[in-house]
C-alpha cells in the first residue's frame, strides 16, 4: 500500500483528509473527485488508484472520520488504563489537544440527508457513550442516572467548540475538572 | 402586512418557514427564490413583495430562527414568572414539545461560512446561556460550577434531538427531571 502510494505521490490518507476538509468547509456536495484533485494539486486518475469511485471515497470518509476522531480514543489502550474519572479528564483533553470535534456539524447535516451517512454517526455515537457509560458505571452509578451523566459528558464533548467559540483553550482546560466534579458527584 | 400578504397569496412567514426547511434539507446553497417559490407553487414575484433579494431572505430567516425557537422561550413572560427549577424544566419541554432544536444542524452548518450568519448564531447562544444562567444563579450557583452548569444544560437541550435519535419523545420527556435532579444538586 505504502509503495503504492508513493508511486502516486498522494496517499489514500491524504485524500480521506481533503475529503473531510472540503466536507467540513463546504458541505458533502463539495467533496468530488475533480474538485479534491485540484486541492490537492494531482492528476484526477490518482484517485482511482485509491478508491472505485466517488461513493467508495465517501464511505471511506466515514471511516476514517470514525476512526481518527474516536476510535483514537475508545480503542486506546492508554486511555482504557486509566481509572474511570482520569480516563474522563483524559477524553476531554484529547477532545481539546488533537481537535476531535472539528467535523461534528459537517458530518451530521450530510447525515440528515443520507440514510448510510446517519447510520455510520449512530454507530460512532454508541460507541462513544458506551465507553462514557463504562467510566460512570466503573464509579457507583446506574439507572437513569448513569444514562443521563453519560448523555450530559458526551453532548458537551461533541459540541463544546461549535457552541462556546469565545472559550480559551486554556479557559476550556479549567472546565474540564469543573466539569468532573460535577457529573461524578453523586 | 396582512393585506398585503393575503393580495400575494403566501405571507412572509411561509417564505421564511419555506427557506428554514429548505436550509434543514439540503443546506444553504439550495434556498434560492426560485426554489422556494417552486416549492411554495407560487410565481417568483410574489418573493420581492416581501424580501428585497435572497441576500434580505437570508438575514430574516435568521432573525426567524432565533425568534420562533429561542426567543419564544426566553421573552416568554409565563416562562419567565416561573420559579429557577421549574422553568428550566418548562425550557426542556417547550423544547421537546415543539421541536425547537431541529434547525440547529444546519444553521450551524451554515455558519461554518458566513461570517454574518456565524454572528447571528452567536448571539442565540448568548441569549440562551444568559437565560438559563440566571435560572442557575437564582438556585444559588455561582462562578465556575454556575458556568458549567449552565453550559451542560444548554448544551444538552440544543443537542439532544440530533445525537440521541433512538430517544422517543417519551423517554426524553422522563430524563427532564433527572437532568434536572442532577443539575440542580448542590
């Protein structure tokens, strides 16, 4: 793969993030083979030597999306290590550090109009709270309660940086232990 | 205004309600006049009856957006003469209730390039966090845990809908108070 992609000069990973960059500044209809050729300053026949066609290229997106922006986190050994309320503050703060929420409103207005789009976003999205769920079981609670802690940590760390533009990275560090001590108060 | 409208056929409020589900389905790009007039079955020139060109359109639907979804809940003195608990649970309903969070995927998204509408975004989410902090404040909360409070609660509300899509209406309308419990304990 890697001899490959050489020879072509651009990588099958290169072409995913321009897709998801012209997806995130433009919307889906955006991402197309010519337009990210030009992007990306290649030939348009490079592209087949990573994907079939357009489809193929979006539903690697997807992929890719789910798992450099959270599989990173919920299949990390590291973080899993960590006792509950660390590995918490240790989402949060990769959430932060490596900009996990940047394609969040992008990816979910293609979702509206693309039933395998909405599929592939749930899934993303029962991943990431059942890892969460997993963290606030580890420390005492259940039931609703426990749902709606997860529900609360998720919502915020999916869309943090969409809602609050003015906060400070430093300013969004502080909350995080703010955060913490009130969702795993009982 | 109402004369006018009915000489016209379709009112201003059509048009801008038209625009908001045109800019929900398929994003900014698609609502144009001649569109909305298509999909309204109305001749384009009943549009500059009520709109100067789409550029007008486009600032009203805004100022629609934040008045028929947010400003019907925050300028609402029978929201407003309620005690802190019970009217942050009278947001959670009316939210639920009327499905006032179903635009905020795609408004977002067309924010992400237009500096003006970005503005306008801003300004909602300010005037939603200034009003339910002041529910907060009034429950005794202050500085930090006051802020965080407030933010996970408007978070939640804006975001419930889109990421928690297996929720029924039912259940969403159960985890109000545990939301609230959990919210509102000091």
């Amino acid at each position: 793969m890697k001899a490959k992609s050489k020879r072509r000069g651009v990588s099958r990973q290169e072409w995913l993030a321009a897709g998801l960059e012209a997806l995130a500044r433009d919307g889906i209809d955006s991402v197309t083979v010519e337009g990210l050729a030009r992007s990306l300053g290649i030939a348009k026949s490079g592209f087949y030597w990573h994907f079939e066609n357009r489809q193929d290229l979006l539903r690697q997106i997807l992929d890719y999306w789910a798992h450099e922006l959270t599989e990173v986190v919920t299949r990390n050994p590291r973080v899993s290590a960590l006792e509950p309320r660390d590995r918490l503050a240790r989402i949060a703060e990769m959430v932060l550090e490596y900009n996990l929420d940047r394609y969040e409103v992008p990816v979910r207005q293609w979702a509206r109009r693309d039933a395998g789009a909405a599929r592939h976003v749930r899934k993303v999205d029962r991943m990431r709270l059942d890892f969460v769920r997993r963290a606030f079981r580890e420390l005492g609670f259940t039931g609703d309660d426990l749902e709606m802690r997860s529900m609360l940590f998720v919502c915020y760390q999916t869309w943090e940086a969409s809602m609050f533009r003015e906060l400070t990275r430093k300013r969004r560090r502080q909350l995080i232990s703010v955060r913490l001590d009130l969702l795993t108060h009982s």
